[in-house]
C-alpha cells in the first residue's frame, strides 16, 4: 500500500511538473534559457539568444510578469530612408563648400597658412569673413558626418536585431511588417543582492516580396534594472 502511495504521488508531482512546463510560454522559456545560459557562461548561447549580456554572476532568476505586447511598424525601410535623406544633405554641403573653396583658393590658403603658426589669429577685414565662413562649413561639414554615421549605425543595429530574429536567411531590406516587443520582469539574485530587470523581447511580423510570411523567433534585445 505504501509502495502504491508513493508511486501515485511520483506520478502526480510528473505530472504537475509537466502542467507547469507547458503553461510556459515562449517568451518565458526565452528568458529562461537566456540566464541558464548567462549563469553557466555559456557566452556563445547568450549571443545565440539576445542581443545584450547580462552585466553581473548570476545566482537564481525568477520570472515574475510577461507584459503585454505593443506592435510598431516595421523599421528596416524607414531607416533606410532616412539614411538616404542625409546623404543627400551631405551631398548639397559638399557641393556648397567645394565651389565656395574653390572660387576663394588662393585667399584661403593664405589663410590656412597664417593660422598653422597662429591658430588663434583672427583676420580684420574681408579676410575675417572667409575666415569665419570657412569655420561655419568646416562645422557643418563635421556635423552632417557625424549625423550620416549615427544614421548608418541606427539601420546597422536594427539590421542584426532582424537577422537574429529570422529563422532562415533572408534579406530585411526588402521585407515588410511590424515590430512586436514585450517586456518581461525578472528578479534576479547576483552575489550583490536581489534586483528587478526589465527584458525586453521582440520578434518581427514580417513578409517578403512575394506576400509570403517569413519565420522569425523571439530574441532579447534590451536589458535594464528597474529602480
């Protein structure tokens, strides 16, 4: 009887077990093997699943709430657009500036030359005008560098999420779709203490050019306390 027992409270506690295994859905199993993998320093595992490492040793995690998900348009075309748009900015200042240095060579090399020895040196006069006007394209000649840089890498970063996020090769400039993302709130336990994170999840609704739905998977992308 005692054997019976205990048999049927094995097979019940199998059973709950397994109850609760398939109550979990993919965002928490993602979440899951994400600090399995950051507990073991499973470094390659970590990459595989998110986009962020976690900062410090893992001890435990716990789940504690899978938000509700917020869908936005898919961004890949935008970025690319706007990248495209300061291109063309960049393009028309390099224009300006080029013909403006140009028409005003010589001068302008005398300039330079005066300032090598004195960079400090102001010119009175005409010469002071050109000199203040090279400054302003020279200032705005580095800030649309810089502006078409951040725009790159802007498209550069969304680009991986995309790819880690697809589940057989494609080519995300040329899909279509949304963004879906859910915030999922983890309390972890690291040799500093106890401390709340919020995880964000996406995945990307998303179909190619020929209106087919292209596969994609949830991945981590961002990773942050909560105070």
């Amino acid at each position: 009887m005692t054997s019976m027992l205990k048999r049927s409270t094995a097979a019940l506690v199998a059973v709950v077990a397994f109850a609760a295994m398939g109550c979990q859905g993919p965002e928490q199993e993602l979440v899951d093997r994400f600090f399995e993998a950051s507990q073991r320093g499973d470094n390659a595992s970590v990459a595989a699943l998110s986009m962020v490492a976690f900062p410090e040793e893992v001890e435990s995690w716990n789940v504690l709430a899978v938000g509700e998900e917020a869908r936005t348009p898919y961004l890949v075309p935008r970025l690319i657009e706007q990248v495209g748009v300061v291109e063309d900015e960049r393009d028309v200042q390099f224009k300006v500036f080029g013909e403006w240095r140009r028409s005003n060579y010589e001068t302008l090399r005398n300039i330079q030359a005066r300032l090598r020895d004195d960079p400090d040196y102001h010119f009175p006069g005409r010469l002071g005008e050109l000199q203040d006007q090279w400054d302003v394209y020279r200032e705005e000649r580095l800030e649309v560098v810089a502006k078409l840089r951040d725009a790159e890498l802007e498209l550069e970063r969304e680009i991986r999420r995309v790819n880690k996020s697809l589940q057989r090769e494609s080519t995300p400039e040329f899909l279509t779709g949304e963004t879906q993302k859910k915030p999922v709130t983890v309390r972890v336990t690291t040799p500093a203490g106890d401390r709340h994170y919020e995880v964000t999840l996406t995945r990307y609704d998303l179909k190619n050019q020929f209106d087919a739905t292209v596969p994609t998977r949830w991945i981590i992308t961002a990773l942050a306390p909560v105070d």
